[in-house]
C-alpha cells in the first residue's frame, strides 16, 4: 500500500509505492555465496585456460606485495563510490549537492547516498558500474592475459559489488523511466509513485 515520505533536504513529499531494502546481514549472506560461486568457477576457468601455476604465481603476487596491493585496493574501494556518484550526477543530471558520501563505522561500509529522486535506468546503471567496471572488465582482462592477480583483484570486487547486485537483481523488472529515491539508512530504494 503507497504511503507519503517528508525527504527535508529537497523539502518534498513523496508518495512510496514501493520500499526495496536488504539488511545487512542479507548482503553479507549474498556476498558469501558470490564469492564462493565466482571463485570456483573463475578459478577453474582460469585454470582450464592458462595454468595452475600462472594462478599460483598471481596468489603471491597478491599476499606478498601488500605495499601496492592495499593502495590499490582502497583507492578502488573508493572508486567504486565514485562511479555510483558519476552515474548519477551526469546521467541522472543531479547536481552535486544532493550527493551525500561518507563511510558508516558501524558497518564498515563506504557509501553514496543520492538524496533526490532518478529514473530507475539511472539507479540500476549506478548499481552495475562499479561491478562491471572493476569486476567484470578486471576479470576478462585476466583471461586474456593469464595475469592471475587481475584474476583475484576481479573476484574480490564483484563481490564487493555483491549488495549492489542484489538490489539490482530486486529492481530489474522496474520499468526504466519510473522514478526511484535511494534508501538513506540500507543497501535499497524507494520505489515512486
């Protein structure tokens, strides 16, 4: 049943169809299990197309030059909020203003919060960036070259793109042009009337 939100930063009332969320503890379950899938199937992949050994070689690559390998991976943490953010601001042409990043201590969790309603295309392609763009593009790549480490990098953010993959996969049958607000406390949205 639709009911009215008051959003105080755009001073609106909104009507909510729809309110499309995941706890925490449910993407924390989802990430587990994409984690678990993806690395048996790309690992086995990679395997079958390179060598156990490339693999083995990319490993200690990863764990023994923590010195590039932690840069790199907090710098790409925060790229991946980046991208949610340009998805937004220029496809959505939402100005910067309602644009809220920050990092949620009690969760250990990043985050970008949009505060102004966007079409569902926007919202859904601002769930996919981050995911194809530092995991799938990572992981083709690594095929490609047999650079094992790209391979790890790969698996690594798409499950960190998990919580985003499965909002995605709740909103994928939202028509395109319907208006979306983005959840200001979980991983979610609002769907609007």
């Amino acid at each position: 049943m639709p009911y009215y939100k008051f959003i105080p930063k755009n001073s609106k009332l909104l009507k909510i169809k729809e309110e499309i969320s995941i706890s925490i503890n449910k993407a924390n379950v989802f990430g587990i299990i994409v984690f678990a899938i993806s690395s048996i199937i790309f690992f086995s992949h990679f395997i079958l197309i390179w060598d156990f050994k490339l693999l083995i070689i990319g490993l200690e690559r990863f764990v023994f030059n923590l010195l590039i390998t932690i840069p790199i991976f907090i710098l790409s943490i925060i790229f991946h909020e980046v991208l949610h953010a340009l998805i937004i601001l220029f496809l959505g042409k939402i100005n910067i203003k309602f644009i809220k990043a920050g990092f949620k201590v009690n969760l250990g969790i990043p985050y970008i919060h949009c505060t102004k309603p966007i079409s569902s295309f926007t919202y859904k392609l601002s769930l996919l960036t981050p995911l194809i763009t530092l995991g799938i593009i990572p992981l083709l790549y690594s095929f490609y070259s047999g650079n094992s480490w790209f391979l790890i990098y790969s698996i690594i953010f798409i499950t960190g793109s998990s919580g985003d993959l499965f909002i995605f996969l709740k909103i994928r049958n939202i028509k395109n042009n319907v208006k979306i607000l983005d959840h200001e406390e979980l991983p979610g949205c609002y769907i609007l009337e």
